[in-house]
C-alpha cells in the first residue's frame, strides 16, 4: 500500500514551478515526500541496500533542487525529469562511468522537421496512454520491461531469470516497445 | 595523402535512414547500456530527430514507472537532514573540459568532448592503405572505440566480426551489400555479417566505431591489420 498520497500531474507540475521560479521550500518538501520513497525503491530494485537507497534518493532529490530551474516542462513531465536525475545517479554509483548525452545547444543538432506540437499531451495523459499500453501488454513484457528498467538487468539476465532464450527476451521485448510507440504514437505524445 | 578536412556541408539538414535499435534505446532510457555504445547513441540522437523522440518515449516510460513503483519507506528525519543541506555548496560540476568555442564543429558536441577537441586536431595511427584509426580513451570493459578513415573511393578490407560491431558515419558516406552510409547513419552488425564497405568518392569516410571483440580480417592485406586492430 502506498502510504503518500498520489498526487495529480499539475500538482507535480505546481510544485515544480514554485521550486524553479522562487526555490520554494515547501515545494521541494511535498516533491520530496513524493518521489524520494519511489526513488528509494527504484535504487533498492537495482540492488542497493536500505541504507545507500536512502542516500543515493536523498542525493537525487538534492540534485532536483540544484538543478530546478533547468527543468522545462516542454521537453518532459516532472516524472520523467526526475526519473532521468535519479537514472543518472544510479548510473554514478553502480557503473562509475558517464552516460554520453546530446548537447542540446550543439550547432549540428538536426531539428525535427515538423515543429514540435504545442498541444502536447499532460503528464497525466502521457502517463495514461503508457498505463493503457503496458495493462494491454502480456504480464510477462511489463515484467521484462520492468526489470530491464528498474532492476538494471541486462538482456541475458533476463533470460537467465525468466528461463527463455537470449533472443525470445530480445524480441518480446521489442514487441513491447513496438506496442507502447503505437499507443503513444496513436495519442501525439 | 589523405584530403584536409572541411566544415563546408558538416550541417546535416537530411535525417539518417539508418538508426539505433530498440535493443540500444531500450538500454540507453534505462540506464545500463556501456559507455563506449552510449556515445554511439548520443552522436547519432544529435543528428537523428526520429530517434530523439523514441528516446524520450522510452523516458516517459521510465518517468511513468517511477510513478507506479510501490514506494519504500524513508528513516525518521531525511527530509529534514536534506532540507538542512539545501544551502550547501553544490558539488564540482561534472569534469567537463571545457570545448573551445566552435560554432561550425565538424562532429558533434558529445564526442568532441571524448576527443579533447574537433576532428581536425585527432592524431591519426596508419594502418596501411591510406586507412587509418585513432584510439578513443575510455575504460569500458570488453568494448573499443575509435574513429576509422578511410580514404574518398577506397575500400575498407573484408573482414567478419566475432561480435556486435557499431559503426555511425560522422563523414562522407559508404556503401557495402547493405546499402548507402553517410553522416548520422548507424551499421550494426554481428558475427554473420561478412562485408566490404567502400567509401564514396569525392570526401574521406570518417567514423565512429564501437566493437565488442576483435575484428578478423580475412585476405592476405587482413592478416597484416590484424597485427594493427587488436583490443
Ligand atoms: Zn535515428
């Protein structure tokens, strides 16, 4: 049972803006209360013990508050930004090396063509649309995904966990990408 | 002698018709691919507008779980311990070497970084045959990369792989059994695939490399690079 209270999208969104525009104490608090005790699982999913789960959540969260005001809400939603920071960190502290990103200022970065859709899904209904795609997928996809996600799995322990061969897990898993991209694609995310 | 290079046309205003695979994406959003095929990743999501957006999808998807996972529990007082650290200094900013201002840069930002500078100033290693390598310095086990150039109209030796080769064209373009290459296209492939890429004419074919085993190369010339290319 979750014992914090689920809150909505524009709350996330809400909270956020006062973070980013006036570093808004109480926001951070109430983003805190949320997403630190998911972060936390996220970490112990990958195989870090309570304790350290709690420091790298904290350590996230701290790098939320740093970093509020690079958040835009046009590139992502709330969760999705605070999944990439807490990605990030995992990253840091299990593999030690850096994850290579795109310099979004780079002069050679190729624009899509069409402009980017200003009526671009809310958080909720992004978040909708990925429930809708995952409910429809087989139990054994979600858990695959999940577990190439949350418990950094690599495709061969995959296999080995689930008991299939290296390349069923491949192609199940591109199944299920395939199907959420549809869904997605369906709603203009 | 191999051509100067030029800025002239680094602009790519096409995108690639090769991209990254599922299996690469999938691995990239959540955070366990290696850091020698991420950089292939990041330079190609550079050029490929297509690809940034199954990116951010898979994003939204992790986004989406964190939202679902059931939460765990924090000790007594850690909103209180990271609110009282708020005020502290942040920590060093990552070890980013600053890159000289370049505002008509022959290869994307993220691997000039790995480079130390744009393409012009990379100390090229000749392999024979006008081809040559440059090492990129990067601790990932199991995995190489580095820049290959092959001069304009020639071809680069057979050779097979053991394992899954990586290959993104950051200039001028080849052409193998498998189609046209150029700027921002990404050629996977494994141990089955046995090919000959040549490079167009007219401009050197410079590219980003990532494998995971030695290449073999077959043919008398191969069994002399051999001796070059080994991890
Ligand atoms: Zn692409």
């Amino acid at each position: 049972m979750t014992q914090t209270a689920n809150p909505d999208a524009q709350s996330l969104a809400e909270w956020m803006r006062r973070l980013a525009e006036d570093q808004d104490r109480d926001a951070f608090a109430a983003l805190f209360e949320y997403f630190a005790p998911r972060i936390k699982a996220y970490m112990m999913r990958s195989g870090s013990d309570d304790v350290s789960a709690e420091e790298f959540a904290q350590e996230a969260m701290l790098m939320v508050w740093r970093r509020a005001a690079s958040f835009d809400p046009a590139q992502a939603s709330v969760a999705t930004w605070v999944f990439t920071i807490a990605r990030n960190k995992r990253i840091d502290a299990f593999r030690r090396n850096n994850r290579p990103e795109l310099d979004p200022d780079d002069p050679l970065l190729l624009p899509a063509a069409e402009p980017m859709q200003d009526d671009k899904l809310e958080e909720d209904q992004t978040a909708d649309a990925i429930r809708t795609a995952m409910a429809d997928l087989p139990a054994e996809q979600v858990r695959m995904l999940k577990m190439a996600f949350y418990e950094d799995k690599a495709h061969s322990e995959i296999a080995e966990e689930t008991g299939l061969p290296l390349g069923t897990v491949k192609s199940r898993l591109r199944l299920a990408m395939g199907k959420l991209r549809t869904i997605l694609g369906e709603t203009e995310l | 002698m191999t051509a100067a290079l030029t800025s002239g046309g680094a602009m790519r205003t096409v995108e690639p018709s090769h991209h990254l695979s599922d299996d690469m994406l999938l691995d990239y959003a959540a955070g366990s691919l290696d850091e020698a095929t991420s950089l292939i990743v990041a330079t190609h999501l550079t050029y490929c507008p297509s690809c940034r957006k199954r990116a951010a999808e898979l994003d939204a998807l992790g986004g989406t779980l964190l939202r679902d996972v059931a939460p765990v529990s924090l000790s007594k007082g850690s909103l209180e311990s990271v609110l009282a650290r708020l005020d502290q200094p942040a920590e060093p900013a990552p070890v980013h070497a600053a890159l000289p201002a370049n505002d008509n840069p022959l290869v994307p930002a993220v691997l000039r970084r790995y480079l130390g500078g744009d393409l012009d100033a990379v100390t090229w290693k000749n392999l024979g045959m006008g081809v040559q390598t440059s090492e990129i310095a990067m601790n990932v086990e199991g995995k190489r990369a580095f820049l290959l150039r092959v001069p304009a109209g020639k071809a680069v030796p057979h050779h097979t792989h053991d394992g899954n080769e990586f290959v993104l064209i950051l200039r001028g373009a080849y052409n193998d059994e498998i189609g046209r290459f150029a700027r921002g296209d990404l050629a996977i492939s494994d141990g089955s695939i046995k090919h000959k890429p040549v490079a167009e004419p007219g401009e050197d074919c410079i590219c980003l490399v990532v494998v995971d085993a030695p290449i073999r190369l077959t043919g008398p010339i191969g069994a002399i690079l051999n001796l070059f290319v080994k991890v």
